[in-house]
C-alpha cells in the first residue's frame, strides 16, 4: 500500500502500460513516420515501465527533452498511474472568471482556433489553448474525439502543468518555451499513452514571457510530424494579433485612494468564505468530475476525491467486495497531519465488521455515534459497497446528507457504467484481434510453411515479447519462429512434450509462483503461455508465447489467448486439407500422365516393332524367293522403323535428362545460316515433298550454342509442322536478332493451337484434345524437348497464331557478349 497526499489505493490493479519488446535497440527513439509508429510506442513503452519501476534504466536512445521532463516529473513526484487531468477550477464560475482575466489571449487566439478547427476537419485532433499555468482556457476540434479525451480530463479548467499531468506537451512547452510533439509512452502518465499532443508556446510580444500554449492532441496513431510547423506558425500568429488586442485596451489607472488600508486576514477570510460556491454548485460539479471519469481504474478514486472535497472532509474510504479480511478499498485523505490521523482511522474502519456491515444498510446514509463517532457511511446498493467518510465536524445536516448520498449514487452507477463500457471496450478489441488474425491466416497460402510470419503476427497482436510454434507429425517435430524473439527451444523441451502428452494449457508467472520451485523453467520471461494446438487425428502443435516484463494477464487474456490458439489451429488443420487435396491432385495427374505414357509407348513401340517384324517373317518366309529389289526394300523398311524406334528411346533419355537438370551442353560458336541449311537439307532428304522457305537475315552474328540440341529443336518443330500442317502449305524458317536476343520463328499453314492449350503442349506426354480425340499418332514428347532445350540455353519458346491462319514457334536466345576467337573469321565463307 502507498500513502500519499491526495489519492492513495488498496487493491490489485492491472497496469495500463503494456511492456513490449525484448532488448531495447541502440538507435535513438524519436517521432517515426507512421508505418513505424507501433514499433516505436511499444519501445517507449517498455523503456517506461523499466524507469518507472527502477529508474535505473538508459535512457540515452531518448530525446533529450522527453529525458529531462520524466527526471522532472520523478523529482516532483508526479502519480505515474494518472488517468484523468486533475482541475484548477471548482465551478463554472471560477472557470469564468479565468476567462475573464484571459480575456485579451482568448480573443488573439480565437480566430486562429477557428482556422485550425477548419484545417483539421473531423480528422481526429482536439486543438486546445492554456494560460501560463497550464490550465486550459479552450477546447476545439472534432467532436467525437471531444467526447473521447473528455473523459481524460482533457476540458476547459483542467490543468496540464508537469507538476500535475506529469509529461504531456502542453507541460513540456511551459517547462522548455520550446513547440514539442509527444507520442504514446512518451508521456509519463498511464492516462496519455494511447494519445499524441504537438504544443506550441506563445510568448509575449513585449516582455517575451510565457502566455499560453496552443495544444493539438489525438489518437498516437495520428502523430505527424509536419503538426509541429503548423503550430508553430499559428503561435506566431496568436503572438500578432495578441499585441494588436493590447494596444486596442484603454490604459488602466492604479484604483487607490489616500486613507487606503488594506483588509485583515479575518475580513480577507470572511470574503473568501462569501464567494465559496453553495453546496449544490459543488455538488453539480462533483457529478460532472465523476461523469467524465470513464476508467474503471480510476473512477473510484475520482469518486473519493469529489466526496471529500464536497464534505469538507479530511479522509474517505470506498470499500468493494463481499470479503471481510481483504476488501478492495481507495482512500483519499488531506495533507497534513489531519490526512495522516484519516488515513489510520479508514485504515482501521475498512476491516470493522460494524463498518463494513453498512454496505447491506437499505438507508442512503448512515451514522452511528455511539458506536463510530468519526465515521458516516454512503452505502453504494449498485456495487454491493460503501463509502466511508471522516471530519472534524461531527454534526451531519440533512442537507449534506442528501448531497453525500445523491453523489454516492451517482459515483455507484458511474462506477458500473465505466466497468460495463470498459468490457464492451476489451470486448470490441478481442474482437478486432480475432478479426485481424483470421484475415491475415487467410491470406497466406500455406501457414504451415510460414510459422514464422505467423508467430510474429501473433506476437504484434497480443504485444508479447517472444514466441514459437512446435509441431509434430509422426513423432517428428518441427519448431518455428522469428529470430528476433527467439525462445530457447531446449530450455521449452519439457514444457512443449507436456502440453502434448495432456492437451492442456499451461501459464507460468515468476510474480504468482509459489514458494517451491516450478516444473518448468522460465528462463528470462516473467509470464510464459503454452497452449496447445489441435492440427488433426495424426498432428499436434503447441504455442509458447511470453512476456519479460509483467503482463497482469487475466482471465480474459487467457481466453483471448486459448481463442487464438483454436483459430490457428484449425488454419493449420485447413492447410493439411488443402495440401493433401493438391497432393491428391497431383498423383490424379501423375496418373493420368503415366497412363497417356503407357499408351503413347506402347503404340510408338509397337508401330515400328510390327513393321519390323513384318519385315523379318517376309525375308525368313520367302528367303530363296525374294528378289534382289524385294529384299531391298524389305531391309531399308527394317532400317527405317529401327531408326524411328531408335529416335523415340533417344528422346525419352533426353527428356529424363532434361527433367534431371542433367542434360549435357557442349557449346561452340556456330554460324546459324549454316545450321538451318543443314537443316532444311536433311529434313528435305527424309520428306522430299515437304517445302521449307528460310528467311535469314545476313548479319546474324555467331551464336555460342549446341550445335547437335538447336538440330534437334529445329528437326522437332519442322516435322510437327509438316506433319499439322497441309501437304502442300510450305513451312517458313525466319532468322534475326536485335541488339541483344536472337529470334528463331517457324511458321506452318495449320489449324492453329487453341489459346487454352498453348502453355500446356510444352508439357511431357500432353498432346491436343483434337488429337486425343481423332486418335493421331504422336508421343507428347518433342515439343516438352524443345522446351527443356531452349531453356537450358538460358532463352524462351512460344506459340502465337499466325497471319492467314496457322501457328508461329519463336524461339528467343540470348547473345553471348564476349567476342569469338579470331581464328574462327578465318574460315567463314566471303
């Protein structure tokens, strides 16, 4: 328990600054441009949370004028726990008298609020202005974001001094004269880490004091750096006009008068008394304090504060909770020793079975003055609570009774209200998280491949330090995650084997252990999670996620947790699915295939074969009465087919070899001209019918290619040509190059490939549906040849239609840059 003037709490309360990252990285921490900012606030938030709770920290990598202000706000000992701006001003009243003696630096300002107010729009900024003091004068901007920084205290009469708000941009304008701009954790208070302020000063034209500060603030994810020029002028501006509106002011003549004499303290006191706001008033602006105290955190300590201060009293306890020997109690007290001799009487009070009995009293006030003189209590009925009140006077009228019981009620339903909208709140943010982890899981193709994206998604999402996933199939185990957060798989061994063996999750905490040592080691973390994955019937997985600054993770951490687990779980199981459906899918097309190679085989084995054996029976039947010419032709059949049959053995090696990666290339400079002639010759001796026309261009240079493949490419698709094409349609060989590729093209008069089945003809054993259908010979192979020769020359093959109806194959080959040796010009032909 902490004592201190002001506001003092009794109870377990989660943190609000979330302490992120491991190790804190060298490079300096400043205002990052905006795909940066998340890195940036968890940094600063754990480097927070090690000044706060040692102050032995480096904080070197910071800025400078961040640096200086926590070491200021340490020495004044600022509330780092601060949820909501504490206010200068009691009443409307009060707070118009502000204005009023503001009058000339409100009426400077004005215009220049209205123009940020238009510039700005309904972006998500408040623009606010304060006095020298740091309480704020105005407040402009959009309305939502209004409504939502009200509930921080962020409204006319709040103060935002050093001393009072801890490090905020406004207070840090004061304390420097200097336009800053804070993101995130850069603020000292727990109340402004999810906001960023850029605050200008504006200084006095004559004497250059200190005057006010124009403020922007909104969501951290709206830090801009480009804000801190656009205050800076509009502060100039202000400063303008400021002198303008003091030269219009008629000069002030000193109001004294001989025989003058100031009042006595007593009069002063009496006068001060008189202007005091009446009950109702305060109570009004009680109720208005508490409204805007939205953090359930916060809220009961706002509730004590406005009660002891409407009561005049020196000390006030709110009690919650059934519980006798430990009830959750806030205390507020006053300075001084009176708040000191308070604080020992609740302290005493909220564990008094009599006291606490009062929680259950169906009267809004009670007091018992035979049994606690000091003490009056409120019983709160919509929390199951009370709130304890002590002060010198020990007479209660009826009207500060209705007043302390209308403020208690209020404070009650206010408190529940706050803890209804912050479960909405962890709720919706449960909810965006889920949301978040689904769509990502649905964009990755393959999860499983991806461990390590997904682990640091995981990580950012729930604002962990470290993570991995450890799956296992077939008692193999594969773990995954991303090297920055690595954790140490050996010293997890025994913790992922016993998430595995039982199924359940485990959650290890250093702060909650007890007094024997754990099971499991925690190596460097302060909370560790293991939760366990659900793949399918023959795999399992695990998730270890840790933290190695405290989390205070609660039940509903777990459950978002175990939920994250369950959702990646079944994306893994859905990935498994996917991937034995493709496996499947494959085999069906290996299968299909093989069965295409079969038969494709089998009937280009068995044409040549039968012709051959045809051949043989022939000669064996008729020996001795074949003639010469007979016999001839019998044998060139015989040779023919065995070439045939020979040719399809050779290509399938080269296909296997192709496939392999392992298909030979013996390069050697060639002149192309002399190749496709080759060609066209050869081809023309094997099918004098067919006609060929070559068109190549004379300044081909030498090619550095081999020789025997580029043939056999050739071969390959001039005898698909001649055989798709039409008998007397002549076959077109073209040759150019441009400054760097090489174009080979060999046109026919053919029906034509259909736009469907053009990538898939340079597949092994595909062939045409028409062909399939008609039932043409063919074995699938050539074209899957040329393919795998033509790339393995480093160049590109495809098919486009031709001009008056047929095919074009263009084959693209790269040029070889280096120069061929000299003594290969010596034999080229004139």
């Amino acid at each position: 328990m902490r004592v201190r003037h002001g506001i003092t709490r009794v109870s377990t309360l989660a943190s609000n600054a979330l302490a992120q990252g491991g190790a804190m990285s060298e490079a300096p921490l400043h205002i990052a441009a905006p795909g940066d900012l998340e890195t940036l606030v968890w940094r600063m938030a754990a480097l927070r949370e090690q000044f706060l709770a040692s102050g032995e920290v480096d904080l070197s990598p910071m800025r400078a004028v961040i640096r200086d202000s926590w070491q200021r706000c340490r020495t004044l000992a600022v509330n780092a726990e601060v949820q909501l701006a504490r206010f200068a001003t009691a009443s409307d009243r009060q707070l118009a008298e502000l204005r009023e003696r503001h009058t000339t630096l409100l009426r400077a300002a004005s215009p220049i609020l209205a123009r940020l107010r238009v510039t700005l729009g309904d972006a998500g900024y408040v623009i606010a202005l304060s006095d020298a003091e740091g309480t704020l004068l105005d407040v402009d901007g959009d309305p939502h974001c209004r409504r939502r920084l009200a509930r921080k205290g962020l409204l006319p009469g709040s103060n935002w001094s050093e001393a009072v708000a801890g490090t905020n941009a406004i207070g840090v304008a004061l304390a420097t004269g200097r336009v800053v701009q804070l993101v995130g954790a850069e603020h000292y208070c727990s109340g402004w880490q999810d906001v960023t302020c850029t605050a200008a000063p504006v200084i006095h034209p004559d004497d250059g004091k200190l005057i006010g500060v124009l403020d922007i603030t909104g969501d951290y994810r709206l830090a801009r750096p480009f804000l801190t020029g656009v205050l800076a002028a509009a502060a100039a501006e202000v400063q303008r006009r400021y002198r303008l509106e003091w030269a219009r002011q008629p000069a002030r003549p000193p109001r004294t008068f001989p025989g003058w004499t100031p009042p006595s303290a007593s009069e002063t006191h009496a006068q001060t008394a008189a202007a005091r706001p009446d009950r109702a008033t305060r109570l009004a602006a009680a109720m208005r304090a508490i409204s805007n105290a939205f953090d359930p955190l916060y809220t009961p300590a706002v509730i004590t504060e406005q009660m002891g201060r409407l009561l005049d009293a020196t000390g006030v306890a709110l009690v919650e909770g059934a519980s006798i020997d430990r009830p959750q109690a806030y205390f507020w007290t006053v300075p001084g020793e009176a708040g000191e001799q308070a604080l020992a009487l609740l302290q005493t009070a909220v564990r008094d079975p009599v006291a606490l009995a009062w929680r259950s009293c169906p009267e809004p006030f009670v007091h018992m003055p035979h049994l606690l003189p000091q003490l009056a209590g409120f019983p709160l009925h919509d929390i199951g609570g009370v709130i304890l009140v002590t002060r010198p006077a020990q007479a209660w009228p009826a009207t500060e009774q209705q007043c302390g019981a209308t403020l208690a009620a209020h404070g009650a339903a206010m408190l529940r209200y706050a803890r209804l909208y912050t479960d909405l709140q962890a709720y919706a943010a449960q909810t965006e998280v889920m949301n978040s982890l689904v769509f990502f899981l649905s964009t990755l193709l393959d999860p499983v491949r991806q461990l390590d994206a997904v682990v640091q998604r995981i990580l950012a999402l729930t604002r962990l330090d470290a993570g991995l996933i450890a799956l296992k199939e077939d008692q193999r185990l594969t773990v995954a995650g991303p090297p920055p957060s690595a954790i140490d798989q050996a010293q997890m061994s025994a913790l992922i084997e016993t998430v595995f063996a039982t199924g359940q999750p485990v959650w290890l905490c250093r702060r909650h252990a007890a007094p024997e040592p754990l099971p499991w080691p925690l190596a460097d973390f302060c909370d560790l999670v293991a939760l366990p994955l659900v793949v399918n019937a023959t795999s399992a997985g695990v998730l270890v996620i840790g933290s190695r600054a405290h989390r205070h993770i609660s039940g509903e951490d777990l459950s978002l947790l175990l939920t994250i687990a369950q959702q990646l779980g079944l994306a893994l199981s859905n990935a498994r699915l996917r991937q034995m459906a493709s496996e499947n899918e494959a085999l069906r097309q290996a299968n299909q295939l093989k069965s295409a190679f079969l038969a494709s085989v089998s009937h280009d084995l068995r044409s040549p074969l039968t012709a051959i054996r045809a051949s043989v029976e022939d000669l064996l039947d008729r020996q001795h009465a074949v003639s010469v010419t007979e016999n001839r032709a019998l044998l060139c059949n015989i040779a023919r087919e065995t070439a045939r049959l020979s040719r399809f053995v050779d290509q399938l090696l080269d296909l296997s070899r192709i496939e392999a990666g392992a298909l030979p290339i013996d390069r050697e400079w060639v002149e192309l001209a002399v190749l496709v002639k080759d060609v066209v010759t050869s081809f023309g001796q094997h099918d004098p019918a067919c006609r060929i026309e070559t068109f190549i261009s004379p300044t081909l240079p030498l090619l550095y290619i081999d020789p025997i493949l580029l043939t056999q490419v050739l071969w390959n698709l001039i005898e698909n040509a001649h055989n798709y094409g039409p008998p007397a349609g002549p076959i077109a060989v073209e040759a150019f190059c441009t400054s760097t590729q090489l174009v080979i093209s060999v046109s026919d008069r053919g029906p034509g490939i259909p736009p469907a089945e053009r990538q898939r003809i340079f597949e092994r054993f595909y062939r045409l549906e028409r062909d399939r259908r008609s039932h043409r010979s063919g074995s699938g192979l050539g074209l899957a040849i040329c393919h795998g020769i033509v790339t393995a020359h480093g160049g590109k093959i495809w098919v486009d239609d031709r001009p008056g109806g047929g095919s074009v194959f263009r084959i693209v080959l790269p040029l070889v840059n280096d120069e061929p040796p000299a003594w290969l010009g010596e034999d080229r032909p004139a």
